[in-house]
C-alpha cells in the first residue's frame, strides 16, 4: 500500500475540492456583482481567485503532486504551462501590434 492510497482511493478530496471549488466561485461572483473592489482591485481579485481555483483543481482533480515521482510530473506540467503561456502571450502581442499598425 503506498503513502497516498487513502487520497486516491476515497473519495473524500474529490468532495473537499467541489466545496473548496464552489466557494471560490461564489466568491469570485459576490465580489464582481456586489462591487467589493474597484477596477484594477476588481482584475486583480478575480484572477488570483481564478489561479487559486486552477491551482485547487490540479491537486484534488488531477492528483498533482501526489504521484510516485511528482518531480518529473510537475516539470511536465510547468514546462507545458510555459509553452501555452508564450503561445497565449505570443497571439496577444502580435494581435494588438497588428491592431496598432493598421488601424486607421
């Protein structure tokens, strides 16, 4: 039996993940709706809710980090993020350049 059989067996984290994923919604939605913050706080709110959100659903979901060689997986995982991070970032960098130099 390895260290991590209860974690991957049961499905206790998998409900502990939908409550944590739920609450975090509900609080992206009351701060938007409800005004909490002011623009850029605004922005800033919900994209670190976003990434704590991304970041629960990579540990409860997908088991991140609790694999039997999680080294490996998590350079995976970081060096797949880089390269849809350039493509991402590359696209928005050339669509508003484009948009600079041809717009009248």
């Amino acid at each position: 039996m390895d260290k991590f059989h209860g974690w991957t067996v049961s499905t206790k984290p998998l409900h502990i993940g939908l409550i944590l994923s739920v609450i975090l919604i509900l609080a992206s939605y009351r701060i938007v709706t409800y005004y909490h913050l002011t623009n850029v706080g605004l922005i800033m709110g919900v994209f670190a809710l976003g990434i704590v959100q991304a970041l629960l659903q990579l540990v409860f979901f997908m088991h991140l980090g609790l694999e039997n060689r999680p080294y490996w997986y998590m350079i995976t995982f970081l060096f797949t993020a880089l390269i849809v991070l350039i493509v991402v970032g590359g696209t928005i960098w050339i669509m508003s350049n484009l948009n600079y130099h041809l717009m009248p």
